[in-house]
C-alpha cells in the first residue's frame, strides 16, 4: 500500500539563481523527508537535502516556520508542497 501525500506547505517564492524555493510550512519537515512540489505547471519529487531559516542550516523545521529548500527543479509561488 502506498502512502498518500500530505501536503505540507506553500511555495511564496523561488530564487532561480541559487535554485532555492521559500517555503511556509503548516507541518513539520525534516532533511531526508521525499517531497512533492505540485502546482499548475510544477510536478516533480526530491529528497530535502538542504534546509535553512534566516539563513541558517536546520535539520528540522516546525509547523509555521518559513524555509529555503535546495530543489532540483522550477518552483512556482502558490504551489503546494507534499510529504509523500
């Protein structure tokens, strides 16, 4: 049985020179959790390898932080974030 993704935040915006998305969590998120990052034109999974508040690195953040997340591919505000 597969698990169904639980959303887990919003993307309020993407800095395409470093690849990094700001996200405003509603759960919790660790380094090493799978994430799906889905919006109208955005669909693609990742492993969190690389996480930061206020510019600091953090292995976990809580529900209601804001984070930057290393992604691999184009993040689009407005689109949702998925533990899977």
């Amino acid at each position: 049985m597969t698990k169904k993704p639980v959303a887990i935040g919003k993307v309020f915006a993407y800095y395409p020179n470093i690849s990094v998305a700001a996200i405003k969590l509603n759960d919790k998120l660790r380094l090493g959790d799978r994430i799906l990052i889905k919006g109208e034109k955005t669909n693609f999974e990742q492993r969190v390898e690389s996480m930061q508040i206020e510019h600091k690195s953090v292995d976990e953040a809580k529900k209601g932080s804001d984070v930057g997340i290393k992604i691999i591919d184009i993040a689009r505000q407005n689109d949702i974030v998925y533990r899977v």
